[in-house]
C-alpha cells in the first residue's frame, strides 16, 4: 500500500535513498478504453481511475507499486485539472501521494517535464522514476528490485536516461518497440545496452523482424536524474522548456498557481516519446528485467486477454457477454 515502508534492497541505491523519487503519469484521458470503462463505471472517467483488475484502481496499483520504492511523500502524481474529482476520490479511499495539477493537457512531455522542474526544485540531487499508470506487472518484487538497481545505476551514471524494457513473446503491432545496441555496462547482474532505434507501432512484417532479432518491447517506464531529464528537454523542446524553467522562482508562493496556468497556457503541446527519446538518444540506454509478466492496458482487447490469461474474475466481468469485447492480439510480455 501507498503507506507502507519502501522495501528494502540490500546494495541497490542505499546510499542515496533519500534523493529518490516516483513520478506518475495520470493525466491521460484513455479514449481506446472508454467502451469497456462505460460498462464498469457507467461514465467515461480516464482509466487510471477504473477498477479494472482488482479493487483498486489503476491508479491506486501503480500508487502501491510506486511505495515499495519511495516513501509516500516523494511519490508525486501529476494529474489534469478535469481530473479533480476522480483523483479526490483517491484520496478520500486512503491514499497518500502529493498531487501536482496540470491546468491543461500539454501532451506526455509536459506529465513528465513539469514534475522533473518540481522535484529538482525540492532536491537538486533527485533521481526519479517514472511511471504510467495503465499497466499489469505481476512479478511485482522482482520489478521493483530491478527498478532499485536502475536507480543505483543512475548515481553511478548521473547523464542516463535508463529505459525499462520487457521481453516480447509475440510480434505485437501495437505497443512501442526498442531494438538494443552494443552493452555500455551492468546493473547488479543484468546488461545495460546503448538504443540502437525505436519503432512506434510497426507493421506486421517490420514487428516480426523486431521480435526476430531480440528487440524489447518499451514499456515507457524509465528512470534518471531530474537534471538529467530538464536537460534533455531544454535540447528537444525549447520552447516548453523556457516555460517550466521560470517555475521554481515562484513554488511555495503565493504565486505559484498564476506561475504553472501562465507556463501552460503558452506550452507547446508534444509527446515525451516522440519529441525527447526518439531525437536525443545519445545517453538513452535499455534494460530488459528478467522474467517479466508486463502488459500496457490500453485497449478493452488488452484487458480482456489479460483477464483470461490470468484467470482473473472482476466483479464486471459476470456482466458482460463474451462477444462484446474480442481480443485477437497477444498482450502479455513473458518471461525471458
């Protein structure tokens, strides 16, 4: 749960748990998933804030993974100003997290950039982790571990950026892909290799060769210095990066709710992935966690499959007919 005590990894990252931090992404809308969320919630609610696997929400899942790491007050979740509600009911269920608001939607760039200027505001020596919040781990403690040794690669490697990525078991057109280069180091006992490239939602014949030749599936779940992040955008996204850059002048003031609807209301709206990892991949690198169940919940299909594969039975569930939702696509990322 969000208020238990951070696990602890003997020889990963001890030295410097202090300056870690998890950011999560909550600010998306979710339209491919608003078919299957009408049917569970009545309402086209974003959904990270549907019941969807369990009890909780998604939301709350990545909120409780995010605490094995960090303790409650570093996790910071960056949310929308239409957003509100859903995320009161969060706290109102029991949460713990400090909220960061978004006035208004500027694209992945912004859910990413705007906590890095935040954080490192608050910690000039922060490593963060980020997280999205639309995704099924099953092997929770093995994720996190590695995500531990991330972290201790990152202090030891202070320009990374480490993205995490999972072994495929299909040719999947749907999710991101990474093909890996030569290795440039080690974690505690897996490889850390340079990107090579990255390819969005390729064709069948292009996923093929991808899984073929041992590419990874990006989960988008990565890990860096705040500084590190707020440099990368200053170098892709200029202009976003001159509007968050006046921010930290004015937190704690008075002044800071004028200060981000000012910022925002001038932002170029971009997506992180396309603007920032796919431009500036010198000091990118990738790490595939070993043994990984890892699914991005982004479509009713994609529920559906991972539903079934894992045997699950949601209250929904009973609900709903089989033939309302089909699933013709392998969802899960398996073991390596």
């Amino acid at each position: 749960m969000a208020t238990a005590t951070p696990a602890r990894f003997p020889g990963r990252f001890d030295h410097n748990r202090s300056h870690l931090w998890a950011i999560v992404l909550a600010g998306g809308e979710g339209v491919r998933l608003r078919p299957l969320v009408r049917h569970v919630c009545g309402d086209e609610r974003p959904k990270q804030y549907v019941p969807l696997l369990d009890s909780r929400t998604l939301l709350r899942q990545t909120v409780d993974r995010a605490a094995q790491l960090v303790p409650a007050e570093r996790i910071i979740v960056v949310t929308l100003q239409d957003h509100a509600t859903y995320v009161a009911n969060e706290l109102r269920a029991g949460q713990t997290f400090r909220i960061l608001v978004q006035p208004e939607g500027r694209g992945t760039a912004a859910g990413v950039l705007f906590p890095a200027h935040w954080i490192q505001a608050q910690d000039p020596e922060a490593v963060v982790v980020v997280f999205p919040s639309d995704h099924y781990i099953q092997e929770e403690a093995l994720f996190v571990g590695h995500l531990a040794d991330v972290a201790s690669f990152i202090g030891r490697h202070p320009d990374r950026i480490v993205l995490v990525g999972a072994q495929p078991t299909d040719p999947e057109t749907e999710y991101g892909w990474i093909e890996p280069g030569e290795r440039v180091g080690w974690l505690a006992t897996t490889p850390v290799y340079q990107i090579r490239g990255f390819r969005e939602k390729p064709s069948a014949e292009v996923a093929r060769t991808l899984f073929a030749s041992g590419s990874l599936w990006n989960t988008m779940i990565f890990g860096a210095r705040a500084s590190a992040l707020i440099e990368a955008g200053r170098q892709c996204i200029p202009q976003l990066h001159e509007r968050l850059a006046r921010l930290p002048v004015f937190l704690g003031t008075e002044h800071e709710p004028w200060a981000i609807r000012h910022a925002f209301s001038l932002a170029p709206t971009a997506n992180f992935s396309r603007a920032i990892l796919q431009v500036c991949p010198d000091n990118l690198v990738v790490s595939k966690v070993p043994g990984l169940t890892w699914c991005d919940l982004g479509t009713p299909e994609r529920v559906m499959k991972t539903v079934s594969a894992l045997g699950l039975t949601p209250p929904w569930l009973e609900h709903l007919s089989a033939e309302s939702v089909t699933s013709p696509a392998p969802v899960l990322a398996g073991h390596s």
